[in-house]
C-alpha cells in the first residue's frame, strides 16, 4: 500500500503525509484517513533555541570538569599535604606498592594523581579534561 502526496499549488513549506485514525461510531472498525499537514507545525523547538542549549551544555561540562577536578581529588585522599592516611588513596597506593615490589613505579597512576593532588593540574591535563567534560555535556545534550 502506498501513499502519495498531492502537488499542491504555492506550497512555501516542505509537506508530509500524517495518518489519523479515526473510529467509526457505527462497526467499531478503525480507518485511516492520509492528511496532508505542515511540517513546520509539528516540529517542537527551533533550531537556534537547540544550538544555544547544546552549546550551553558542553561549556558547563567543560568548565565543570576543570573545576571540580581538583575538588574530586581531595575527596578520594590526593591533597596537597600528601596522600591522606586512610583514604581510597591510601589504599591505590597501597596496593600499586605491593604490585611494585616495594615502591610506587613513577608515571603510574597514583603518581600521576598524586602529583595533580600536590601541585595542581597542568595545561595539558586542564585542556584533556575541558574536551571530556565538554564530550560529556554534548551527549547530555542530545539526550535531553
């Protein structure tokens, strides 16, 4: 069954074909009925009003993974006064010694962590975490 869209005369808009069912009082038998209607109509939103809020999506996932970086990484025991005694950093710590024999390997990730914790994020690792928190705020976007 197919369907077909009549040419209509000083149409601006682009068309579509909406199927409406209807019930019939008197068989309790359901029957389409193909209405032409304006696409315009049925969408939700403009376009500008979606970019606006993408973009506001991604720069609050940027802005709000730099910022609160730093704030996750005192709260799991990586400070600036060193690992925290007890801390799930302690237990990283821990636990990357016992696979070291003895030490933390330099480069590791609780060197890295550490280092961060102690002296801050570098450029590099600001720009890396911006890009991801925005990565994440753009598919928050798309979902939403």
């Amino acid at each position: 069954m197919g369907l077909s869209v009549p040419a209509v005369e000083g149409a601006e808009e682009p068309l579509a074909i909406k199927k409406i069912e209807e019930e019939d009082d008197d068989d309790d038998v359901e029957e389409e009925d193909n209405t032409v209607v304006d696409v315009k109509e049925e969408k939700k939103g403009s376009s500008a009003a979606v970019v606006i809020g993408t973009t506001a999506s991604i720069a609050v996932g940027a802005v709000g993974a730099v910022a609160l970086a730093p704030v996750v990484l005192g709260a799991i025991g990586f400070t600036s006064a060193g690992i925290a005694a007890g801390s799930y950093a302690a237990s990283m710590m821990s636990a990357a010694a016992i696979a070291n024999g003895g030490g933390v390997a330099a480069g590791s990730l609780v060197a890295i962590l550490q280092s961060a914790g102690m002296a801050g994020l570098s450029t590099a690792t600001t720009a890396a975490l911006a890009s991801a928190g925005g990565t994440a705020g753009g598919l928050v976007a798309l979902l939403i």
